[in-house]
C-alpha cells in the first residue's frame, strides 16, 4: 500500500465524512504550487478557500510564525498581551473601525456580529427590533446563527429550526431590500462580492441604497468580508470600491496566513452598547496567531502589493475573458480583482474533478459556478498556465 493509499484509508476509518476530498494527498507548497505524496504538482487556484493569499513558503510569514513560537502561544483573554493590541490598531488605523474583537473563524465572527447588532437594537430601547435582512446567494457560516444568514438551501434544511427573525431579500435588488428592511430591523448582513453564492459583486446603487436603508431604519449594515476583504479585490477592503462604509466588519480566512483567527470591527457607537461579559472566546486573539496576522497584514496592506493585485487581476480578466468566455461550456465571467467565478453550463463539480488531472485546483460556488481564487502574489506567466490549464480542461470535459 502507499502513503497515499495509507492516508486516504485511514482520513475513512476515522475522520467524519462531511468532505469528498480526492484522491492525492497534499504534502508542500510553493509560492502558487502545491505538490502530492507522489510528487505530483498542481498550479493552486484556490488558495485553500481564500486563505493562502501570500501562497506557500513565505518567508516572512514563516519568520514571524518561528519568532511567535520562542514566546507565549497562549494566554486566554482574561490577560494582556501585546501582538493582541498592535493587531487592533494595525486594523483599526487603516479601516473605518475604531474596535476590533477577535474570534477563531469567519463563522464566529459572524455570529459575534449578529450578537452585536441584537444588543446595540436593545441598549437604543428596542427590544423588539430583533429582525436579521440576508440576502439570496449568501453564505456566513454553518454554525446556527451564521447559517441562518445563509440562504442555500441544502446547507439550511437539514439543521431547521435555525436561529428565528431571518429573512431574506434579493441581493443587488434594491426594490427587494426596501420591502425586507423595516423598523424592526436590527442588522442587514451582505457580501461586497458574493463567494460561495456565485462569485457576484454587489452593485454600487444597492450597496448605497443599503446604506441608506439602514440609517433611515436604525439597523446595522454588516459587510462579511471574510472572502472578499483584505487585498483580494485590489483594494485593502472590499468596501472602498464603494462609497460608503458599514458599521461592523467580519474578517477572516487570509488574515494569518493559514492559522485559525476572525475578527469583527466595529465603530465605536456600536463598542459603547457592549461590555464585559457581553461575548467571549478562549482561545482568540492569542499572542502566536496574532503575531503571525500582523506579518500578514503589513505585507497586504502595502501601495505596492495592492497595485500589483490590482494589475494582474486586471489580466486575469482580460485573460479569461479572451480564452475562457469564447468556451461553449462557459456563459459568464465575472468578479473582481483576482475573484473570479465563471458560469457553467455542465455541473461545475465537473470541471474541478478534470482540471485537477490537468495539475490544476480550482472550486466550486454552487452547482454551476467555478470559483478562481490565486494566491495574491500570482504572477503574470502563472495566470498564462492557469488559464491554458483551464482551457485544455473545458476542452475534455466539453
């Protein structure tokens, strides 16, 4: 029997089997590449769901992770420690935030945001203005409050009766949100660019209409930018390619390269409802992760890396657009920056089962959409090979 053969039979025997994994076992990477126990090689573009956006081996990521290691890993938040407080001011200072509360995951930190909005309805004297607004298309989370929010529904149905006074309205239809959102409602909940729903940006005039919806009913705007946020759209935050801002901001998957960390940034009208003992998490915002996270944010949060994601994501659509659309199996490209889903007509599960005999990763965003998420630091002649490994794809599976 072999590693792989080994491997795979024991991931069987004793892991839960929520995932159809396939049939190589991954072992190390490099900058975009991933490679197999048995050596083979794959051109990574999917960055682990969003989250290699500095792609693998890099070197300051490690140096940072190795200098993390000679001090403490953990603490819990009853104490003060200092890569804690940097990485607050680190995000704070170059968003709209003025606070930030730390969690484990994007689920998490969408869950604290729904807690938040709750209490911030119920300190303003409306105890009734419990009402959550998501929209089609979303995801945030599979925990019960996140799920809630998530409106496919093959991930709900199973686990009903979730988290109550969710509804649901059309996303980048203003109409449709105007008739959802009400003087009961506390939160409005939406993705500057949608991931697992469909890789679909929202609209400048819906997100300013949301804007203004919410001021006018007194509900929180809530950006998840835990897919979308921090670099991958070219810009730091999803946000600025709009003209507004939310009042709470959910983080996650790129923010340590790797290690489990969330965050929830808020304004401070919406901190000064919340106090001790309002929400919690034992392992959060601990010293290594968050040294680790700061490393990560400082190599993003760079003139120079962001021109550069902005440049070659401009290629990456012109590439896709010129070799990938003309496909009869492809209907629409879209996204932005280097987030990029394209319309299938063949079940998109397809094309990833095929692309990866072609040393390609790539994912899913529903039954009919392929997702393309690069490491950030792709390079021009790696977006040539990942679009000519996509094209010889299409051509085998059409």
């Amino acid at each position: 029997m072999t590693i792989t053969e080994d491997i795979i039979e024991l991931e069987q025997k004793y892991v839960l089997q929520t995932y159809k994994r396939p049939d190589f076992v991954l072992e190390s990477g490099e900058g975009v590449w991933l490679y197999d126990a048995d050596g083979r090689e794959y051109l990574d573009g999917g960055s682990g769901i969003a989250v290699n956006a500095l792609g693998y081996q890099n070197q300051a990521t490690i140096a940072a992770l190795r200098q993390a290691a000679d001090g403490l890993i953990h603490v819990s938040n009853l104490y003060h420690t200092a890569p804690q407080a940097f990485l607050a001011r680190d995000l704070c200072e170059n968003s709209f935030a003025d606070r930030v509360f730390f969690s484990n995951s994007g689920a998490e930190a969408n869950e604290g945001a729904l807690k938040f909005a709750r209490k911030f309805a119920r300190s303003q004297g409306h105890s009734n203005k419990t009402g959550i607004v998501s929209f089609t298309g979303s995801f945030h989370g599979r925990t019960m409050g996140a799920l809630a929010c998530t409106a496919t529904e093959k991930y709900r149905k199973p686990f009903e009766p979730l988290v109550g006074d969710v509804s649901f309205a059309q996303f980048n239809n203003l109409d449709s949100a105007r008739q959802a959102i009400s003087e009961q409602t506390c939160a409005v909940i939406v993705e500057p660019v949608q991931g697992e729903g469909g890789v679909t940006p929202a609209d400048p005039e819906f997100m300013t209409g949301l804007r203004q919806l919410c001021d006018e009913t007194g509900a929180l705007l809530i950006f998840d930018e835990i897919q979308c946020g921090l670099g991958r759209t070219g810009t730091l935050w999803a946000y600025e390619n709009y003209s507004i801002t939310p009042d709470i901001m959910t983080l996650a998957k790129p923010l340590a390269g790797g290690l489990p960390i969330g965050a929830i940034l808020l304004t401070q009208v919406v901190a000064d409802t919340l106090g001790p003992g309002d929400h919690g998490s034992t392992f959060a915002g601990g010293p290594l992760v968050c040294t680790v996270a700061r490393s990560v944010f400082g190599q993003v949060n760079d003139a120079v890396f962001l021109d550069q994601v902005k440049k070659y994501g401009a290629y990456m659509a012109a590439q896709l657009k010129d070799k990938i659309a003309s496909s009869p199996l492809i209907t629409e490209v879209r996204g932005k920056g280097l987030m990029w889903g394209l319309a299938s007509v063949p079940p998109a599960a397809e094309i990833m089962v095929e692309a990866r005999k072609h040393g390609l990763i790539i994912l899913v965003a529903g039954p009919n959409v392929v997702r393309l998420l690069p490491p950030l630091t792709i390079s021009q002649d790696e977006i040539d090979e990942l679009v000519e490994r996509l094209s010889k794809t299409l051509e085998m599976v059409g």
